[in-house]
C-alpha cells in the first residue's frame, strides 16, 4: 500500500528499513493488542534509538493501516488501533545517561582544505595504479565535487538534472520519505559558486558525466569506497 498505493515510500525505502522491522514480527506475533506489540517490537532495541523509534512509528504506522478500510479492516480496531502519531513516546523510551552523553559529544566537520585535498589525489593518482582504478576514481571525484559543491546526500548525485529559466541551474529530483516528513525536489544552490565553476559541474551535470554505482546506497557506498583512500582514513 505505502509502494504502489499511496506512494508514501520507495521500494529502496521498504528494502533498506521497513521490510527489517517487519521481520521482526515473527518473533513477536504472539503480542494480544496494540499496546503489547509496540512495547515488544521496542524491546529490540535501546531505549530512545532512532532505531527503536524507526521501528516503533513503522509498525504504529501499520497498524493505522490494518485497523482501516484501506485494507479492509484486516485487524480488529478495538485492539490493535495504535495510539495518535504524537503518542508513541512511552514506546520509544528515553535514552540512558551514557547514550544521552555520547549524543551530545561533539562531532567535526571535514575542513574544505580536507575536502580539496581528498580530490585532488582521486584526480591525481598515485603512478602504478591501473586504468579501471584511475576511471573510478574520476567517478568518485566528480561525485565528490557535486557533494561539496551543493551539499548533497550522496544519493542525489544520481537525481541531478539541469533546467534553465534564463540561465542553466541544477534541479534535484530525489525526493527523500521518511517517517518525519518528506524531502522535495529542489534547486540546490552551490555554496562555493567558484567550485561550480571552476570543475565545470553543470555542463558536466548536462553531458552525463559518468559516476559510481551506488547498488548499496549513497551512505554506504561511499564509506565503502573511501575506507581504502589513505587521505580519507587520515581524516
């Protein structure tokens, strides 16, 4: 219903979160009602975990759907209706001190001096690297440069497309569902206008400039190429 009905979700969306919480159901199917099988499908994880919460507004979020006409009241409202979406807090929990403390600690952005770094070796490679590494890594430096340039998810270098109202721009396509809101398409602005210009990225963005698979999706992707990338594990 959420795919191919409502199209509240993507497939990947479904394949890359939804379908492990609901793999979880089996272990918990002998839950009586809603109350029982939120507290229980939350036990998977730790209190106050975005993957707690994730798994807790999934199945909330189905049961709304099974105690509905849109599946023909598959389940019995009187005992699996979910509380509102703004109650599942009680389900989701807390985090302990010692998460709530990790939370908090302080994260590092990458300096752009790291980031033009890092390029310039995918753009210069060291000599003996074979020519299949060398076209891998223009791929991966190409994607690099949009990420840097618009400040894009690594999956929306696969959604870019340039449009022109006067003069060319970038237009991002990809539009990102999750269960806090909706991402729409967008004209993302380059924060570094000399970088659009200077690595030329709309008329490459026009003439399909070849980039990396991304089967795993962009987030994994990306972590897998760059943790062989001597620049980025010294980052």
């Amino acid at each position: 219903f959420k795919i191919e009905t409502s199209g509240a979700i993507s497939q990947q969306t479904w394949d890359k979160g939804y379908s492990k919480t609901f793999r979880k159901l089996e272990q918990v199917a002998d839950s009586q009602d809603a109350n029982s099988l939120l507290i229980n499908i939350g036990k998977f994880n730790e209190a106050g975990s975005r993957t707690r919460e994730e798994n807790v507004q999934r199945i909330a979020s189905f049961l709304r759907w099974a105690t509905s006409k849109e599946s023909g009241y598959l389940l019995d409202a009187e005992r699996f209706e979910p509380p509102a979406k703004g109650n599942l807090s009680d389900y989701i929990g807390k985090k302990s001190k010692e998460a709530e403390k990790k939370s908090k600690d302080p994260t590092y952005p990458i300096e752009e001096e790291e980031i033009l770094e890092l390029i310039d070796y995918l753009d210069n490679p060291p000599e003996g690297k074979r020519e299949d590494w060398k076209a891998r890594a223009k791929e991966w430096s190409f994607a690099i440069k949009l990420l840097a340039t618009y400040g894009l998810r690594p999956i929306e270098v696969k959604h870019l497309t340039i449009r022109r109202n006067g003069k060319d721009y970038v237009w991002c396509s990809y539009v990102k569902r999750t269960s806090r809101g909706t991402t729409e398409p967008r004209a993302p602005k380059a924060l570094h206008p000399e970088w659009e210009k200077k690595w030329d990225l709309i008329k490459k963005i026009k003439n399909n400039h070849p980039l990396p698979e991304m089967t795993a999706g962009g987030g994994e992707a990306i972590k897998d190429y760059m943790k062989f990338n001597p620049i980025w594990k010294r980052i």
